[in-house]
C-alpha cells in the first residue's frame, strides 16, 4: 500500500512540521518523514521496518507494547498532549521529552496508526525555568505584584505570599484588581500621580505611598515598579 502512494505520504508529511510514522499492527514502522529521521537522528529509510521500540526507551518496552495492543483494539484517536509525559530515545541514546498524537486508520484491509510527534525539550525547559522563578519569587521577604499591562487597568496576575501576608487579603480578593484598592479612600496622592504616569509611559519608578491593610491598618509601601 505504502509502496505505491509513497510519492503522495512524501509530500503531505514533508508539508507539516511535526515528526510523522505509521506502524502497522506488529509495532513495525513502514512510513515516516524527514522531520522524525533528523528528530531521532536516523539517516533515510534507516527506521523502515524497524518496530517503535527503536525510538522508545529500553524500560518502557513492555508497558509500551501493552498500551499499544489495548489503543489498537479500541482505535480510538488520542489528541496531543492528553495522558502522561512521554519520552523518545535518540539514535544517540539520549532520552528527551515528546507529545504523540496517535490516529488510528485503515486502507485496503489492513489497520494501521499514524503517530504525529513533537519534540517538547525546549517548552519543558522554559517551563521549568519559569517554575524556578516563580517559586523564588513566592519565598522573596518583599512583596511582589505581577500586572498586565496589555489589559484594561492593568490588572494584578500574580502575587507573592509576602503581599498577601502583607495586606491580609486572599489572592481571590487581590487577583484581577488593580493595585489602586490597596489606598482606600486615600488616592489623592502625589506619588500616586507619580505611579500613574510612570504606568502610562511604561518607565520604571519608585515612590513612598500610602497603603491599607484589609483591616483598615495604614502601612506606608516604599514601591518600586518596573
């Protein structure tokens, strides 16, 4: 089958961006495009006939064959992203992160599935990153607003512990407000003019305002904004 629409298969999995391979119901690999050959570092054709566990590491062979049975009985389709973090195993040895779409079909008799795969190192890698700041930023002794400056009045997304032992608001209570509710009745401020303009011009600042606790307590805030 794949033998004669192999020009077709080649020019529709060249056009996408994602790593492509069809296995038939053996786990046999008989089709797969550039983008999995230079994904797992294999040459041309080198994975034909090969089975997935090739690409799979040696300590998930068993369980993988056992998903694959069942999924294949089932045929159902198995969007990116849904069920457990997965990992390919590169020509190299090297284990990495990936998301597998899997769609099952069948042509002339036969059953077959096509798995879409993307290499997600790099997104997991800013993930963790973004993870490591943010659990900094919860234990930093200062209070820490995080602000979208793209949405009408610039509300708060983020907050720290710090500021919310600070005020004594819950995150609800702070969350998608702008920071102006923490001077009460007091906004005819100087610094707060200050702020507002610095805001409006997207500069960095610092002013000395006066703020309240939820319970009314007034608390001078040396803020900085950047």
């Amino acid at each position: 089958m794949f033998h004669n629409k192999q020009d077709i298969f080649q020019i529709l999995s060249e056009a996408v961006s994602e790593g492509i391979l069809v296995v038939d119901e053996h786990e046999t690999i008989v089709a797969v495009n550039s983008t999995t050959q230079a994904m797992f570092g294999y040459d041309n054709d080198e994975l034909l006939n090969k089975t997935i566990n090739y690409l799979l590491p040696n300590n998930i062979h068993e369980d993988h064959s056992n998903h694959f049975k069942s999924f294949f009985r089932k045929s159902e389709t198995r969007k990116m992203g849904n069920g457990r973090t997965l990992y390919g195993l590169k020509k190299s040895g090297k284990m990495f992160p990936v998301e597998v779409g899997l769609n099952p079909f069948a042509i002339y008799g036969k059953s077959y599935v096509m798995a879409l795969v993307i290499d997600v190192t790099e997104r997991m890698d800013v993930e963790q990153n973004l993870m490591m700041k943010s659990e900094a930023l919860q234990f930093a002794s200062n209070g820490i607003v995080i602000t979208d400056a793209l949405q009408p009045d610039n509300p708060i997304i983020y907050l720290n512990h710090a500021f919310e032992k600070l005020t004594g608001y819950s995150p609800e209570e702070i969350l998608n407000k702008n920071c102006r509710f923490l001077q009460s009745y007091d906004k005819d401020q100087e610094s707060v003019r200050k702020l507002r303009e610095a805001v409006k011009n997207g500069q960095s600042c610092q002013a000395l305002i006066r703020n309240y606790k939820k319970d009314g307590t007034l608390f001078w805030n040396d803020l900085r904004i950047t």
